[in-house]
C-alpha cells in the first residue's frame, strides 16, 4: 500500500504515465464482423428469455395462491353476512 492518500484517487489521472502504445498490437484492431454481433445479440435474446420464462415460473403460482386465497375469504366473508342478517 502507498503512504501518501493522494496516490490513486479518482479522476486524478494527470500523473500518471501511460508509456508509449504498443505499435504491434495496431495492427490486431478489427471490427467486430456481424455474424459475431448477431451471435452475441441473440446468446442475450436467448437467456432474457429464459430468465421471463424463470420469472413466470416463480411468479404464477404464488400469485394464483393470492388470488384463490382472497376469493376464499371473500366467499367466507360473504356467506357469514347472509346467515347474519
């Protein structure tokens, strides 16, 4: 660890030496080829899908045990009113 707190603060990149670029590696830059693009754009379709699909899954039954739920009491709720009255 550095002594001195002013060492690697945020945003305080004005003494930092960056070096000379590697002028080998220029010549490795592509573009990304679209077949890759679509590639990765539908790996990412693909688990959003599945995730909305785990989601649901999860969801529905707990939401369907609610609603059943509130109906019972309802139906109970109701059919108390009426011997009462």
């Amino acid at each position: 660890m550095t002594e001195d707190p002013e060492v690697g603060k945020a945003g305080d990149n004005s003494d930092i030496d960056l070096g000379d670029p590697v002028k080998e590696l220029a010549g490795f830059e592509h573009e990304a080829s679209d077949a890759f693009l679509a590639t990765v754009r539908m790996k990412i379709q693909r688990r959003s899908t599945v995730s909305q699909f785990a989601s649901f899954t999860w969801n529905v039954p707990k939401v369907l045990l609610a609603e059943f739920w509130s109906a019972l009491i309802h139906i109970i709720g109701s059919h108390g009113e009426k011997t009462e009255g």
